[in-house]
C-alpha cells in the first residue's frame, strides 16, 4: 500500500472518530429536548387545571362570605362545633341482640 494511501485511510478513520461522538451527543440532546418539552407541556397542563380549581374554591369562598347561615351548617355538620350557648345532646345506638323467632 502506497503512503499517500495509508495517511488517507488514517485522515478518514480520525475524522470518523471525531465526526461519531458528536453526533450521538446530538441525538442524545434531542431526545433529552423532546423529553425536557413533553414534561414542559405536562406541567402547563397541570398549572391549567390547578388554576381553575383555584378559581372555583375563590368562587366557593365568596359565595361562603355572603351567607353566614350556609358557615354555620358546614362548621356544625362538617366540624362538629357548635355556637354559644346551645346545648348537646349526644345520642348513642345500642345494637340490640338478634332476637329468635318465639315459638308458640
């Protein structure tokens, strides 16, 4: 083999070894991109439904400031508390017996 031929072969396999990594970084960086932009969108959607979530419960919130009647049901039926001066009664349920059938 001729040496012109030899430093030829040895130029090409150089560049290959140094055109070959650049390339699979490249495509690694793509697909980290694409993957990084997947999330990004997911995130957005999330963010979406969080932020109408939020606007409902600051519905809810509002409408709960203009009707005191409706604070005071879900703080004695949800919380269990009660105003000044009212009194408890609480009521226990005894489970009674299994009765047998009576025989005559």
């Amino acid at each position: 083999m001729h040496w012109a031929n030899r430093i030829l072969i040895a130029a090409t396999v150089a560049a290959l070894v140094a055109w070959g990594p650049t390339q699979l970084e490249r495509a690694a960086q793509s697909d980290e991109l694409e993957r990084v932009q997947r999330e990004r969108d997911e995130l957005a959607e999330a963010n979406r439904v969080l932020a109408d979530e939020i606007h409902g419960l600051a519905a809810e919130v509002r409408a709960l400031k203009s009707d005191p009647d409706e604070v005071a049901r879900i703080a004695r039926e949800d919380l269990n508390l009660i105003a000044p001066g009212e009194v408890v009664f609480e009521v226990e349920r005894v489970a009674s017996a299994a009765r047998a059938p009576h025989s005559p």
